[in-house]
C-alpha cells in the first residue's frame, strides 16, 4: 500500500474532525441563543462534503488493509461523532503504518 493512501486519509480524519466541532459549536449557537443561523447552513453543507470524501478515503484505505467490515463501519461513522475521528485515525495509522510499503529508508552518509 503506499502512503499516500494513509495520508490522504489522515488529512481528511483531521479535516472532519475539526469542521464537526465547528459545527457542534455553530448547533449551540443557533438553538442555544438564536443567532449564526446563515453560518450554520454553511458550516453544516462544508461539513456534508467533506465527510463524503472522507468517506471515500476511508474506505479506501480499509480496502486496501483488507479491514474487517466491523471495523471499516466503525472508522467511517467516526466522522460522526465528536472527538472520536481524532482518537481514531491516532489508532488507525498505529495500525496500518507497518502496511504502507513504499516508505524507504535513506543509508546514512559517514
């Protein structure tokens, strides 16, 4: 598998994450205190695409580590749950770095 595979999926999980906390944030604004509705539209439409190319990156990544589909379901709905995405893709790259098979080591010059 190369890397570039597991970055993509890296920068998305992190993408995702930090736009569903904004939008989490947004939701209080709006119901908590009535204002940021226009805001919220647009966080919440930014959100929706991102999580769907998220999601195909994701599974990608899990097709090519030949993940269990328990497993793979449970890393694509992460995107959904607050936090959760940041804990996960620290799990998922513990995981899946030994897999990546085009990282090379440069020889040291003396």
């Amino acid at each position: 598998m190369k890397s570039s595979v597991l970055t993509r999926y890296r920068v998305m999980a992190y993408v995702t994450a930090v736009m569903l906390l904004v939008l989490c944030t947004c939701m209080v604004f709006k119901y908590g205190f009535k204002m940021g509705e226009d805001v919220t539209f647009a966080v919440s439409q930014a959100h929706g695409i991102l999580y769907i190319i998220y999601l195909i990156f994701a599974f990608d990544l899990g097709s090519k580590a030949k993940w269990p589909f328990g497993k793979l379901l449970w890393v694509l709905l992460s995107g959904t749950i607050p936090f959760a995405a940041f804990f996960v893709e620290r799990k998922i790259v513990r995981e899946t770095l030994p897999l990546v098979g085009d990282v090379q080591v440069a020889p040291v010059k003396a």
